[in-house]
C-alpha cells in the first residue's frame, strides 16, 4: 500500500501539479499535472527525488497507463528571463493543466506558492510531493520528461555534463560556464557563476 494520501477531498476530482529543473542554470521547466483514479495505490511512489532513475521511468509507464489524465507544461529558459523563475513554474503547471483532457475541480500544488488558475480551486501543500500520490506522480512525470529533454540538449552541447547534472549547478557546469561560456539555453538572469564574472555570450 502506498504510504502517500490518495486525495485531499474525496468528491472532487483533484489534480495534482508539480515542476522540475526550478533550480537549473540551463534548459526549460517542466511541470505536470496527473489526475489518478481514486483507488490508485503504488508501494514505490514517492517524491521523484527519494526515488532511484531506474524506479522514476518505471512509475512513469505505471502513472500514464493507470491515470485518469496527465500532461506536462514547459516553459523555455528564454520565457523565464522575462518573467522569472517562480512566475516560470506557474506558467508550466497552467499549461500542463490546460492540456488535461479531464477538467479537474481542485488542483493540489506541490509548495507554498501559486497563481490561481481560472475556475479552478488549488491547495499549495508545503512538500506535497512525499504526502499526495498525484503530486507524487506529477513529480515524476516533470522529472523524468525533464531528464529526458536535458540528455537530448547535451548531445547539442557536450561540454557542459548536462547528461549528469541535467542544467543544475555542479562545479563541471560552472567550471564549463567559465570556460566556454553560456549557451541560448542558459538562463541570463541566474548566476551562473559565484562571482558573476562577466560571461561569453
């Protein structure tokens, strides 16, 4: 039996919404949207972060058979220079919602913070992602769609590790940033280096 609350209010549908790569110097955030059925339980299903890559694919084939809908909603390094990175994360979790085929009545978003989407109720729940499953799974969906996205990007651009840190700020990263500069992908308004040298556009 899964250890995560199956809904937070049983006569409504809920989607659950979570984002990936908040925290990156490069590439796109991703965020999902998954509503599951009301019986849906799953002994592995955790916050995608607790969870090993091998366990995070595999629930990704068990959420996007079993759930009632899901979708995934990005927004582009480009798009959160202009409207920074918490508006950014919004925008994702609006568009992956947008995209649900099933209109939920109640969103539970992982966090303490959101733009309320239009019609719909939302609950922010402080580390959603280890309480609710179909945040759990939204976790799961945006990391892995995430992962994904990031391993076909570092065939672009090998320099910068982004097979292993997936844009996040490893000292190889840094390290590349400092010696190749930034790429279109790079996120301009991050600092993308400690002591913000000036950066090779």
């Amino acid at each position: 039996m899964s250890l995560l609350e199956s809904y937070l209010q049983a006569d409504r549908i809920e989607a659950g919404c979570d984002e990936a790569g908040r925290g990156c110097l490069a590439g796109s955030v991703f965020a999902a949207a998954v509503i599951l059925p009301p019986d849906f339980t799953n002994e592995i299903l955790n916050d995608s972060k607790k969870l090993s890559e091998k366990n995070r694919y595999a629930l990704r084939e068990v959420i996007e058979k079993e759930a009632l809908s899901w979708a995934v909603g990005i927004v582009t390094a480009a798009e959160i220079d202009q409207i920074n990175i918490l508006n950014a994360s919004f925008l994702a979790m609006h568009r992956a919602i947008q995209q649900l085929k099933i209109t939920p009545q109640h969103l539970l978003i992982d966090g303490n913070r959101f733009k309320a989407y239009p019609t719909i109720d939302h609950t922010c729940i402080i580390k959603g992602d280890g309480k609710m499953a179909s945040i759990a799974a939204a976790s799961v969906l945006a990391k892995t769609y995430r992962d994904d996205y990031m391993l076909k990007l570092h065939q672009k651009y090998p320099n910068y590790g982004w097979d292993t840190n997936k844009g996040y700020p490893t000292k190889k990263h840094r390290m590349a940033i400092r010696k190749y500069g930034i790429t279109d992908l790079h996120r301009k308004t991050f600092g993308l280096l400690p002591d913000q040298l000036e950066l090779k556009l």
